[in-house]
C-alpha cells in the first residue's frame, strides 16, 4: 500500500511557477491512474490532472495550457509543473489515485499565487 507525501508549495506572483511533487513510499507503479487535486476552503475538492501508467495526460479546462503532469515510476515519484499561475490557483495541492482512495490522503502543499 502507498503512502504520498506532497511537496513543492508555496508564495508565488501572478505569473509565476511552481513544480510539485508527490513521492509514494510503496510503488506507484501498480497505481494505474494517479491525479493531482486541489481544495480551498469551502469548495469540494477539484480533480485538476490525470496521468496514466503509461503516461496519458488529462487536464480541467482551467489549467490546460499552463500545468504539466508527469510521473516517473522508477522513482515512485508524480510531478505538477505549473506554470502561469493565477490567483485562482490558489488552493492545497494533493495528489491520490484516480478514483482517489480514502487512505491515500497526504497533508497536500498549499500554493498561494498572490502579489
């Protein structure tokens, strides 16, 4: 069983970037489809990027363009860049299998994008 632990956050300008990272103590290999998630306080919690085992990539509208998921399953490792950050994406970034898992639920990284 995987255990993420999420890392990369933090105070970033409007237009600025940021790469996350998501390191799983087990393999991730077997994990077919991992996501990256966010949340602020209030709103439910928003699957924002999908990649497959194999490498496929889906991403919501709001971040098409400007965001880049990778994983490297040597490492056990999930990765976030985020580039052209907007004050919208300010949230806590997690990361979890897709469908998530109750149990897999890091501390997530707080990204605030403000001047």
């Amino acid at each position: 069983q995987a255990q993420l632990v999420e890392s990369g956050g933090g105070l970033v300008q409007p237009g600025g970037s940021l790469t996350l990272s998501c390191a799983a103590s087990g393999s991730i290999v077997r994990l077919y489809v991992m996501g990256w998630y966010r949340q602020t306080p209030g709103k439910q919690r928003e699957l924002v990027t999908t990649i497959t085992r194999g490498g496929t990539t889906s991403y919501t509208d709001s971040v098409k363009g400007r965001f880049t998921v990778s994983r490297d399953n040597a490492k056990n490792t999930v990765y976030l860049q985020m580039n052209n950050l907007k004050p919208e994406d300010t949230a806590v970034y997690y990361c979890n299998e897709v469908p998530s898992r109750g149990d897999y639920w890091g501390q997530g990284t707080q990204v605030t994008v403000s001047s």
